[in-house]
C-alpha cells in the first residue's frame, strides 16, 4: 500500500521476523531478516524493531520500547539494519542473530526523492547515518545517477562501516582513516570543485547541522534524514516533533524522517539518538 505521495506504508501492527545473518563491520552490527508479508521500503525510511525475547531490562524486565532504524539495505536476502551497541535496548539487538526472532514495524516515514535535473547525488553520512545512505546509493546506481559518498567516523573501529557504501571517502575525528577531520570538510570540497548537485544526509544531530548550513551559505538544495527519540513510530504520541522555519513543528517520524533543510531553522534536534 501506498499514500497519494508516493511513500509504502506500513501494514497495522508488529510483525515477526527471524534472522538470518549476523555480520560485524568494526563496531557495527549488521542483523538481516527476511520480510516477505511486508512491502519493499523506500530509501530514506525507518522500521521500529524489538527482540522477541527478553525485551527489557531491571530487576523486573521492564519492557524496552522498540528502537528505530532507517534499513540499510533491502534485497534478496531480506531487510538488512545497521545498529551499534550504545545503550540496553541497542545491547540487546546487537546480540541476536541467526534463528533469533525480532518484532518490526514498518517501513515507517518520508524516504529521499532523486535529484532530478541531470543533477549529482552527494551521500554525506556519520556513524549509524550511514545506513540509510547505503539503501540510497543502491537506488541511485540502480538509475545510472552519479553518487559521491562521503562518510565520517570517529575512529578506525567505526570507520569499518564505511564498507557498505562503494566507493566512500572518509574522515575520521583521530586521523586514524582518511582525512583527518569532520566530512563536512570533504563536502565542501566536493561542492566547491562545480556541477549542480543535490545533498543527502544523515548522521548526528550536529553533524546534519553542519551540512544543512553549509548547503544554506553555498544555496544547494539538501535533504536530511534526522534522528530523533521516538516512541510509537506513528505519529501519535508527539515525542519526535521538530520546530520548522515559520513557526509550527513536524514530527520525525511521519512528516520524515527526510526533510527539505530549508524547511529547519537547525537540525539540531532535542533528544535525537537510538
């Protein structure tokens, strides 16, 4: 099913899935799952995900609510999630794996829109940010559109992830790979070397909002995908709202989670993480 926009819309409720695959990328977590009773997302969007089994934590296992994560990748082998071990809820995913069963709902939100215009795509990503970038670049291959991608990490623990994109440029914080600095320097010198282009973010809340300011000095048109705490994946409890340029507010989850930066005043989004 799918809205008047375009986007596929998730079937009502959680589904359960069983792993297939568990692989390690530094000090990422790929997880992959069949789904076949749910549609084929778009780039951009999201899946609230928990663990079937002892999804919860304290002396009473109070449940955890489920965490979102944009789908790295869709393709044979099933849904493919990018997650990293940060907190209880996040620990516990990252020990699944094959035959272990996960609840998902999804796919939720607003994925990218093409560039259009015989324009560039450039994918510019940290940390788990990178996950959605990857189902992206797929797509835009797919179409025979050019797509730099341009990847920042901490360290050279993180800066593995960087293997599920091809043909990523990297920087990490420590120097240990790459540039040694934040991406936002190579996406300046991306910008800066000519050709009409289109950015696609995603990554820590301040990383987005130095891609959404610098895309607003050099006037190029930016989308990003933001990260933000969400509870019902739905846009019912109203947790994930974001102030938009002109007064009003949007909620992550379903207005995005890949908004037009023009839209923002900031990217820096309160309570943003999984």
């Amino acid at each position: 099913m799918s809205e008047p926009d375009g986007r596929q819309v998730a079937p009502f409720g959680r589904r359960p899935v069983t792993l297939t695959e568990r692989r390690e990328h530094g000090a990422y977590v790929v997880l992959v799952a069949p789904d076949p009773h749910g549609p084929a997302p778009q780039p951009g969007q999201f899946y609230m995900l928990a663990a079937a089994e002892r999804w919860g934590g304290g002396p009473d296992e109070r449940p955890f609510l489920p965490r979102a994560f944009s789908v790295q990748r869709a393709d044979a082998a099933g849904l493919h999630f990018m997650l990293e071990d940060v907190g209880p809820g996040t620990g516990r995913l990252c020990e699944l794996g094959p035959g272990d069963e996960l609840w998902l709902t999804g796919p939720l939100g607003t994925g990218f829109s093409g560039p259009g215009d015989g324009r560039r795509a450039i994918l510019c990503g940290g940390g788990v940010g990178t996950a959605p970038l990857a189902i992206l670049q797929d797509d835009l291959r797919a179409r025979g559109v050019p797509a730099a991608a341009l990847l920042g990490f901490r360290d050279a623990a993180h800066a593995a992830g960087a293997e599920l994109l091809h043909g990523a440029r990297v920087a990490t914080d420590d120097g240990s790979v790459g540039h040694h600095g934040l991406v936002t320097d190579l996406l300046r010198d991306e910008l800066e070397a000519g050709g009409a282009a289109v950015v696609y973010s995603c990554g820590p809340p301040p990383m987005l909002e130095a891609v959404r300011a610098l895309c607003a000095e050099l006037g190029v048109e930016a989308q990003l995908a933001l990260e933000a705490g969400m509870a019902c994946g739905f846009g019912a409890c109203f947790g994930c709202v974001v102030p938009v340029r002109g007064g009003g507010y949007l909620r992550v989850c379903v207005d995005g989670p890949v908004v037009d930066a023009g839209r923002l005043e900031t990217a820096l989004v309160a309570g943003a993480g999984h």
